[in-house]
C-alpha cells in the first residue's frame, strides 16, 4: 500500500512539474544546442535531421602517455569549448585510475 501511495505521489509531482514547465518558454540564450530529440523543437518544416558519420582524427591518438603514472588509455571523454577563455576542454575516465583534465587551444595539440 505504501509503494502505491509513493508511486501515485510521483506521478503526481510529475505531472505538475510538466504543467509547470509547459507555460514557461526554456531559456538557452546565445549558446549552440544538440537537437537529439524534440523537446526544444516547437516546429518544423522542411528539415531533416541528420547525423554525420564519425571520423577519427589522423593523429590519434591524441592523448599520449607520457609518465609512468598515467593510464594506458582513457575512457568516456567528455570535450567542450570554452568561449570564454578560448580553449577546448577534455576530461576521462583514466583505465580506472581516476578522471583526468586536458587542455587545449586547437583541440589537438
């Protein structure tokens, strides 16, 4: 009965947090949004959506060990560009030895 009661309180909460939303427009301001689904879409004509093909960089890899200390690869990387200070930033999954943090100016080097 109580796992009932817990589930309808959810819904509800749900519920009312979608009412909540639907009246007020989602800010984004000036910044570059990946369209995956529809959420930020309130319509369309004419588009397809399209996902490009992935391409490895000639260079790879691009992060290379340099002491013994530091992991043999690096997993489920995260990359952003930081408009503000002009640089590409990269943190991963070190093999499991922890999370690492790369900086960039070309996204390369």
């Amino acid at each position: 009965m109580i796992a009932l009661s817990l589930v309808c309180l959810l819904l509800a909460l749900i519920v009312l947090a979608a009412d909540a939303l639907a009246g007020e427009p989602v800010r984004i301001g000036r910044q570059r949004q990946l369209f995956l689904d529809d959420f930020l879409i309130a319509s369309a004509s004419r588009l397809t959506r399209r996902v490009c093909r992935i391409e490895k960089h000639p260079g790879n890899p691009i992060v290379v060990r340099e002491a013994e200390w530091e992991p043999l690869a690096y997993y489920l990387p995260t990359v952003i560009r930081d408009e503000e200070e002009g640089v590409w930033k990269l943190w991963a999954d070190g093999d499991g030895s922890g999370v690492f943090y790369f900086i960039s100016d070309d996204g390369i080097q």
